[in-house]
C-alpha cells in the first residue's frame, strides 16, 4: 500500500526570484534583475505595497478582453535575460502567453529531483514529459540521471537546449524528444523501455507535435497509468506538477496512488505555493503528487 501524506509544499524564492507581492488579481515579482506585474487569478486579496511600486515594474502584462494580451515594457527591459538557480544557467523571456519560461516556485521540485537521484547513488534513467524549457532535465542530468525529455513545441525544445549549453551541460546523456507524450508513452510501452524515475508538468490543455488534443481532466489518468508501467523494478522518484486545473490535489493523488499501489512507499502531495521574502500572503500555484519508494534497509 502506498502511504499518503498531504502537505503545503512552500517555495520562499532563490537569489534570482523574489515574490515581491500580491493582490488586485495579480502578482508582483522579481525574476533577477527585473520586476514584472503579471496576472494571477488566485491574488483576489488587496496588494500591500503602494501603486507607485507595481506601476514600476520594468514590465507589466496587461490583459485584453479575450484570452490574451501583452507585455508593456519599461524602456530598460530586455525581451530575455539570464537567471541563475543553484549553479543552472538559463533564459527567461516575456512569453505571449504571459509566462517567462520557468515556473519559480518548481525549485522546489528542483531541489527533491536533485537530492534524490544524488543519494540513489546508482544510476538512474529519468523521463521527463512535457518538459518545457528543460530545467528539470538539467537538474536530474547534472545529479547524473541519464535523461529523457519529451515536449511537443520546437520553440520549447530549442529553448531548453539552449539552457543546457548555458550551463555547462553539453557533455550529459539527455536524449531530446520532440513527440506527443501520449504516443511516446505507448511505444515506449511497446519496446519494454524502462525508466527508474518519471516526472511530468502536464498543461491543462495542449497540442502534440501533430495537433494531438491533450485535456489534463480526459487524457492525465490514462497517460500516467501508461508512465508508471515503464518504471523499473527499483524506482528512485515520481513527480508530477499540474497548473491551473480544476483537480485536486487529493484527485491527481487518487491517480497516481492507483498506479503505484503495488510498490509501497510515500506519496506526498497537496498545493504548491510561493511565499514572499517578507512575512505576507502565500501564493497558491499549482498542485503535485510526488512520490518516494520505501527507504533501504
Ligand atoms: C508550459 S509546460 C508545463 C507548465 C504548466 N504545467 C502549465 O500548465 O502551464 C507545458 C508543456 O507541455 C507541452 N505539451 C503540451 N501538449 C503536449 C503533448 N500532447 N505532448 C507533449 N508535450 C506537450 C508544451 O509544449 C509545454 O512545453
């Protein structure tokens, strides 16, 4: 049986990112040397810093009446800049869709992937799905997984090579797969491949590589039923992140518990947030489902 364990995972930022504040519908935030303004549906509480200081920020994305919008800059504000995490090299960008390339508050998902697979001491073949820009991947290569990413978007995957030529990770096994996760799940299926650590970002809604249709709530219990049957006989993680569903974490943790079953173990799981510097309000984000094999006797 697996044991499951409901917990707040709080991020409190990094040298590069800080949650400067939040409310009115929005967050403020520094991603190293830039503040930016950005919509956040969850801040429907009233911002604590003065006007003056959001109306600042080198950038603010303003919405527009439909689903979209775009970014007004200061003159100062670079299209895409460097940031560091914990010794990663990468870009961040203003995105049309109001996103920058990397998800702050999944440093602490960084951290877990980059402890666990150092203390495996073996070695350890990760997937990635829907790995995006690559910063996971590069954490789980730098501990020494070897690594296999699969996204649908070229943009993302040039993206996340780019970062691994940033830092300095050229030289690991990283295998670079542009495909539909749900087809790359059932072929790798179909050659018996096995991977002794899984994580996976999946959107609420996306598009494979040839238009394939992703909807988290139709296609997520089917695709992780799929991944978890490629784990081998000795796993070392599972994680999976999820952004803007109307899951709940006790849901995604439903799935994934079922699959896992059999393997005992601890599945930790609830909201991810982001939480200022400064004592304040925490910012719910996301939720995740991670999972942990039984210790070693
Ligand atoms: C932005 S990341 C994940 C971030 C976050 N979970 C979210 O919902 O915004 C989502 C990634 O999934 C990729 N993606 C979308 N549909 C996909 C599919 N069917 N197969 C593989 N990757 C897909 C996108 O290209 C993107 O890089």
């Amino acid at each position: 049986m697996v044991r499951t364990v409901q917990r707040t995972l709080v991020c409190a930022g990094w040298d590069d990112y800080e949650l400067l504040d939040t409310g009115g519908g929005a967050k403020l935030e520094r991603f190293g040397d830039y503040v930016l303004a950005r919509p956040d549906t969850q801040a429907i509480w009233q911002p604590r810093l003065v006007p003056d200081f959001w109306r600042a920020a080198h950038a603010t994305f303003r919405r527009d009446a439909g689903e979209g919008g775009a970014w007004q800059c200061m003159p100062d504000m670079p299209r895409s800049w460097p940031m560091r995490w914990n010794g990663l090299s990468f870009r961040s960008e203003l995105t049309s869709f109001r996103h920058t390339g990397v998800f702050p508050e999944q440093a602490e998902h960084w951290t877990w992937i980059d402890d666990t697979i150092r203390r495996a001491g073996r070695p350890v073949r990760m997937l990635d799905l829907f790995g995006y820009t690559g910063l996971a991947s590069l954490v789980a290569a730098r501990a020494g997984a070897t690594v296999t990413y699969v996204d649908a978007s070229r943009p993302a995957m040039a993206w996340a090579r780019r970062n691994q030529e940033l830092s300095g990770l050229t030289d690991r096994p990283i295998r670079w797969l542009l495909d539909d996760a749900g087809k790359f799940v059932a072929r790798e299926k179909r050659r018996a491949s096995e991977y002794d650590a899984l994580v996976m970002d999946p959107p609420v809604f996306g598009r494979g590589p040839k238009g394939e249709i992703w909807r988290f709530g139709e296609h997520f219990p089917r695709l992780f039923a799929g991944a978890a049957d490629l784990l081998s006989a000795d796993p070392v993680l599972v994680l999976v992140n999820a952004y803007a569903t109307e899951i709940s974490p006790i849901s995604l943790a439903n799935v994934v518990a079922d699959s896992l079953e059999r393997r005992g173990g601890t599945l930790e799981f609830g909201e991810l947030v982001l939480a200022p510097r400064r004592p304040g309000r925490h910012l719910p984000t996301g939720i995740y489902a991670r999972w942990s094999p039984e210790p070693r006797q």
